[in-house]
C-alpha cells in the first residue's frame, strides 16, 4: 500500500459516490453501468485541465491550497474524510517517530503504574502499534499477550489475527476490519518520514505473508480516523460482555496513546468490574 495507489483509490471511490443531478450535470440514460461523473466532468467542475486531474488522482502533482478548498468542496468531504485526503497529498505534517526521545525511565514506570492501576482493561501502544504494556484488566479479557507473542512482534495487528483472539471475540471479522481502518488511517498519517515508513511496512508485510484474510481487507477496506469501536467478548461463565474501545494521546509524547476498554452497562447481567 502506497499514498499514490491509496490517494487514486479514494478520489475514484469518492467520485463513484457522487450524483450527476446534484453536480448539476445532465443524467445519463439508462444504457450506461455507472451514473456517476466522469474524470473529465470532475476536472471541468474544478476548473483544471483532465490531465492535470488524472495527474492528482494518480498523485503526481501538487494540489495548492485553492485547488484543495475545491476539491473538499465539490465531493463533499466530510472532517474525517478532509484530514485523511490532507495526509495523502502530504498537507499535513506527520508525527515523529522518536517515540520515547524525551521520556526518562522514570516517566516510562509511571506509565505503566498508571495502566496497572486502570480498574479496566487496558494497554500502553506506540506510534506503530506495537503494545508496551498492558495490566491484569486485559489478560482477563483479551489474553495474555507475554505468552503468546514473542517480544519482537507484540503489535496490536498481530495479536488481532492471532487464534486466540480470534476464539474469545464475538463477530471478529467484523472487529478485525474495524481495527483495520483505523490501522490504515494511521499508516497513511505517519509514514511520510521514511523511518516510519519502514516499521509500518515491516509489519504489513509480515501479515500479508501468513494471513490471507489481512491481504484483501488491507486492500478493500476504506479507512477511519475515528476510534469508536466496541468490542464483545465471550465470557464462559457469563455469557458475553461488550467494551467501549477509548483511546487517548499523551500530551507530552504523541507517539504513544493508552487505550482503555470500557465495559457497556447492560451489555451483560451481572458484575462490570475487572478483577
């Protein structure tokens, strides 16, 4: 996956959604496959030349800051959607990928108390996914990752595919490719710096050789800025209970984020407290 392969596929996709009556464009008879408004017709509309908007769909050239108040515009970009195509053309400056760079030991050990003290499962995740540490709350819900992935290959990605996940989550593909988005959202946003480019790649390329499902979702799903995921988990001697995935950035380190798993209140009867 690359930023001009991904920058082509959302143009083209958004493009497809559009409505030819609301662009104020003739409606084509019944003959054609597709309504929607052709490359050309986009190009007229944004008042460039058809080369230069194939050259942007293709993401070989520049888009000033006029050109992309246009394009929002007429495809009625939504906030989310107007961030990732900013990140795509390279409008917005990716986060460093020195992820501990002005952390001490010290600050490092208060993290990971305060993930202990967390009454509900929780993790500490770096820039790339990789979980750095994670309390009691979530061995008992989600497994203990310590003995089920070897140190060089903790990642949230690879415990996400890993068996026995994939056992304990109710609807888990439906899980999986809501993570998946989000996990593309990111890759797009931070690799601008070759650095952390490699680590992303590292890791895709890694899934795509042992999980066929990871390739083609890798290559359909459509990407997600927004963390709102919940996820429901079996329960052998309840039943199911069902998370709230929140995540927050730290203020003074942006490359690390503590993710919490809220349980929903009436998603199970009977006790919500971890532990």
């Amino acid at each position: 996956m690359d930023h001009q392969k991904e920058l082509k596929n959302f143009l083209s996709r958004k493009r497809k959604q559009l409505k030819r009556e609301k662009l104020g464009l003739s409606v084509l008879d019944k003959r054609h496959q597709s309504n929607c408004p052709k490359r050309h017709e986009i190009a007229s509309l944004l008042h460039i030349s058809p080369e230069w908007y194939e050259r942007i769909e293709q993401g070989r050239a520049n888009i000033s800051d006029d050109l992309y108040i246009r394009i929002v515009n007429l495809f009625q970009f939504t906030e989310e959607e107007q961030t990732y195509l900013s990140y795509l053309i390279g409008k917005m400056p990716s986060m460093s990928s020195q992820a501990f760079s002005f952390m001490t030991a010290e600050e490092l050990d208060a993290l990971y108390l305060l993930v202990q003290k967390i009454p509900y499962p929780a993790a500490l995740n770096d820039y790339c996914w990789n979980i750095l540490h994670w309390n009691d709350g979530f061995v008992q819900v989600f497994g203990d990752i310590g003995s089920l992935l070897p140190e060089e290959n903790r990642n949230s990605l690879s415990f996400l595919f890993h068996d026995s996940f994939r056992e304990r989550i109710v609807n888990w593909d439906v899980t999986a490719k809501q993570m998946l988005a989000l996990f593309r959202a990111d890759y797009i946003r931070r690799s601008i710096q070759p650095e952390m480019k490699e680590k992303f790649e590292s890791i895709i390329n890694d899934l795509y050789n042992k999980n066929e499902e990871f390739a083609k979702w890798m290559e359909e799903l459509p990407f997600c800025l927004k963390s709102n995921i919940e996820i429901t988990v079996k329960d052998g001697s309840m039943g199911c209970m069902s998370y709230k995935q929140a995540s927050f950035i730290l203020h003074d380190n942006q490359n690390i984020y503590l993710t919490v798993y809220m349980p929903i209140l009436n998603s199970k009867q009977g006790k919500t407290q971890i532990g």
